[in-house]
C-alpha cells in the first residue's frame, strides 16, 4: 500500500489501482452518511476530484491520486458509507483506476512514512 498527504491509501490489484482513505482520515471525519463517487468510464486527472464524502462533522472531496480511468466503484458504499468508518482499507474503498501512467505510484509514502506524517 501507498499512502498520499490527502490521508488517502493505494493499492495495486490485477492491473488496477484502488483507491481509499486511511483510518486517520476516517476517524478525523466522524460517521460518514453519504458518498458521491466517480462515473465508471471517467477519465480522471491526478488532483482533480474524484469523489466527496460527507460526515456528521464536514464535506470533504477526494482527489485522484493518479492518472486515470474509473474502472469500478464500490456501490455497496451508495447504501452504506458507514463501511468506510467500519473498514477503511477493506470494504470501504472507493474506487479503481486503470493508471495512464504506472510510475506515478512511485511518488507516494510506505505506511511507515506516513505513520511518521500522522504522529
């Protein structure tokens, strides 16, 4: 897993790349009650907005870590956002992209470093 400063998480799987926040961010949020993810077939742009997510404490968006195309959602998020506070490196994840450019993965933080940005 790779970690951004946007407390966001990556994780490389068959070719795609899926997309979460950290359970730092999570916490920080408070219940999340609703999310709005991307369209799948989007093409999306490192730091453009990905999705948003709402809490009881604040609106927050998601930036696309990457460059890319949507590849899948998780809808099980459209019924329950509360997954993400529940599991969010497993079930709570938001979305996949197929990276236009797999050397961008190269940039981001190990958890170790990040462990060291959150503490």
């Amino acid at each position: 897993m790779k970690y951004t400063e946007e407390h966001e998480w990556l994780r490389e799987e068959d070719g795609a790349v899926v997309v979460g926040i950290t359970e730092h961010a999570a916490e920080q949020l408070g219940d999340i009650v609703f999310v709005e993810l991307p369209e799948v077939g989007n093409v999306i742009s490192a730091n453009d907005e990905a999705a948003v997510i709402e809490s009881v404490k604040a609106a927050s968006e998601i930036l696309a870590p990457i460059d890319g195309e949507v590849v899948e959602i998780n809808e099980l998020l459209e019924d329950d956002p509360g997954k993400v506070n529940e599991d969010p490196k497993g079930d709570g994840w938001f979305f996949k992209l197929k990276p236009s450019d797999p050397a961008q993965m190269e940039g981001f933080m190990d958890e170790a470093a990040y462990d060291s940005l959150i503490s």
